[in-house]
C-alpha cells in the first residue's frame, strides 16, 4: 500500500486520508470543469462531463506517480502539491485539446488569421484562470497560516484586513479562504485605538504580522514564480 505523506510547506498532506483527498478533489474539480467547459473541441461537446472526470482522473494518477517517485529519491520532494495540481491538470488538458482538436478535420479554407487570434485568446484565458485558481489556493493556505499566529500579531492583521474590506456582496476568496478557517472578518471591523501609544503599538505589532506573512514560504514561492 502507498503510504507517502506529501510536505506543502507547513501542511502534512496523507495521500491515503480520504480527508486529504476530499479537499484535492474538490478544488481539481473546478479547475477540471473549466478547462472542459472553455475549449472549443466540437467532439466535447455532450461530453464534458466525461472530460471533467478524464481529467481529475489522469491528474490525481499523475500526483501519485510524481509522489511515489519523490518518496523513492527519484525526484525533488513536493513543495506545493495544490500548485502541482494545477500544472498537471492545465498541461493534460492541452494535451487533450491538441489531440482532440485534430479530429475535427476542419478543412484549410477555415485556417484563417481569426483562428489563430481565438486560440491565443484562449491561451490568454487559461493562463488567467490558472493564475486565480493558484491565488485562491494560496489565499487558503495564508488564511491557515495567520489562524495559528500568536493572538496579538493574529488579530492586528485580521482588523487591517477587515477594515480594508467591504462586506456588502458575496463573500471573496480571500474572505472565503478565513472562513473555513473559521473566521468571519466582518467581525473584526473595527476602529483604530484613539490612543495615541495604543494605536502606535496596534501599528507596530501589524507590521511585524505582515513581515511575518511575506517571509511565508508558500507566499516566497509564489513571488518567485510571479
């Protein structure tokens, strides 16, 4: 039986826990139901359901053979595995695409410049909702981290974060990603210390929260990348 435990940076992710699995799932799902949904391929259409499986599929055996290979020596430990997620399931897609999209046979007459622009288009498209669905995951991940800061730090940046923000429409992802954290930020609007001292504390204590998140090896890595 497989029984590696995948490190993303403070997370212990177990790949037998059904829990750990859940929570992958859920977040492949998506990105799967967009990229099957956005392509163009005549002969997914009727059909995306089936892709969508395809590709959370061939996805989750790719992140088990990479794991499987890192716990072997075989390859670099995984760092992030929500970010692998991302990669495999974007670059299997676009395999699927290149393969599927040639069956359609389209004639050369429809070879035309407007062609070439939608697919860039396209391109242009994915790379984008690759890039939001990586800062939703790392929105998720630095909620986690500030949950567990000392309480000072902790709620110093939780009233910036909330006093910046407005509550009057769905909730965003950063404020989702506290959610489940079991944080309602809206809870935590409040004014600043009139006090002069007090608020220079307030003040002091809240830089040193943030240095403490941008130092956060998920947020180095994805400055890094950036």
């Amino acid at each position: 039986m497989f029984t590696n435990s995948v490190t993303s940076y403070s997370d212990s992710i177990d790949l037998n826990s059904e829990a750990s699995w859940s929570n992958l799932y859920a977040s492949l799902r998506t990105l799967a139901r967009y990229l099957a949904y956005s392509f163009s391929v005549p002969s997914w259409r009727g059909q995306e359901e089936d892709v969508i499986e395809d590709i959370v599929q061939e996805t989750a055996r790719r992140i088990i053979e990479r794991a499987r290979k890192a716990e072997r020596g075989e390859a670099d430990p995984i760092h992030s595995l929500r970010h692998m997620m991302v990669v495999i399931a974007q670059n299997y897609c676009t395999d699927l695409w290149r393969s599927d999209h040639k069956l359609s046979h389209m004639p050369p007459q429809d070879y035309e410049p407007e062609s070439i622009v939608g697919v860039d288009e396209q391109a242009d498209t994915l790379d984008a909702v690759t890039e939001s669905v990586y800062q939703e995951l790392l929105f998720v991940r630095v909620a986690h981290e500030i949950a567990s800061f000392p309480d000072k730090q902790r709620k110093a940046i939780l009233i910036d974060l909330a006093n910046r923000m407005c509550f009057d429409t769905c909730p965003t992802p950063l404020q989702k990603a506290f959610l489940w954290e079991g944080i309602q930020l809206q809870q935590y609007q409040q004014p600043l210390p009139a006090d002069h001292q007090e608020r220079g504390r307030h003040v002091s204590i809240l830089s040193y929260a943030y240095r403490r998140v941008a130092h956060l090896p998920c947020v180095q890595e994805y400055i890094s990348a950036a």
